[in-house]
C-alpha cells in the first residue's frame, strides 16, 4: 500500500503525547489523528470493559475514514479502590489526586484497539498494572505539578 499524508500506513487515534513516545521509541512511522469521540457515551460495566470499548470507539471511529490503514486507539485510567482517576482538569484535582495516591496501591488500566477496516481485521484486549505508589511530600507534589506532566495521563 502506497503511503501519504491522505492515506497514511499507521495512525494513532489520540493527541497523547505518552502514546507518541511510546510509538516514536519504537521507531514506528506515523500520523496522529485524535478521535474526539464523546466518551461519557460509552457504559462502563467494569473499568476493564470501559477501557477496552473507548479504545476500540476511538480506533473505529478514525478507521471509518482511514480504511487502507492500521489504526491504534488507546486510553487508560486509574484505579484506586473502587474510584475511577482520569486526568486532573487543574493544579487543585491533581494536587487531591496525588495526596490520594501517595503511599498506596492502585492499578493502571490500559484498554487498547488496533483495526483496519479494509482488511476486516480488529484487535483489543486491556492490559493491568499494580502500581506501589510511595509517600510524597508536599514538596514533591508541588514540584511534580509544576512539570505539568501530571496533566496528560490519568491518575
């Protein structure tokens, strides 16, 4: 299959720029095209099934137009006792969702999709991590939030 910008061969159905990384660090030629699909109309039945059907919303929702290509919806969240962390929408939630997670577990929760619509070809499945989170300073939260880097992942 010949490859443009028009008809590129992977594209990544999300602006994250973890998931950039993620596919540059591999050496993966690309596009991003975020999918902007409304999530708070996907049913959560578990935070696994939640995960899993956002992904695939997202990956089919880019494929319907980019049918030649290989495309990869993704989204994740946080899971700490039965509350559900997404990103923080300020310096207030991300400082309460850190003090939180300081000096306790919790699981990372990624649900994944790759499809390509003309080949009939659809993948997703999630994948768990148990995170041991230690205890932060206040001092360590406030530098962290400063990095902004807790606004572009959930938890």
């Amino acid at each position: 299959m010949q490859t443009s910008i028009d008809h590129p061969l992977i594209v990544l159905a999300s602006k994250s720029p973890r998931r950039r990384y993620l596919l540059n660090k591999v050496g993966l030629s690309f596009s991003v095209i975020p999918s902007n699909i409304d999530e708070t109309t996907v049913s959560m039945s578990s935070p696994h099934d939640y995960v899993k059907a956002l992904a695939e919303e997202k990956a089919k929702s880019i494929s319907e137009k980019y049918t030649e290509s290989w495309v990869i919806g993704a989204d994740t969240i946080v899971l700490i006792g039965s509350t559900i962390l997404g990103k923080p929408n300020s310096t207030k939630e991300a400082r309460a969702m850190l003090k939180r997670l300081s000096g306790r577990n919790h699981q990372v929760i990624t649900g994944y999709a790759i499809c390509c619509k003309s080949k009939d070809r659809y993948f997703s499945e999630t994948v768990e991590t148990k995170v041991c989170f230690k205890k932060l300073t206040d001092s360590e939260i406030e530098w962290y939030i400063h990095t902004e880097e807790p606004f572009d992942k959930a938890g």
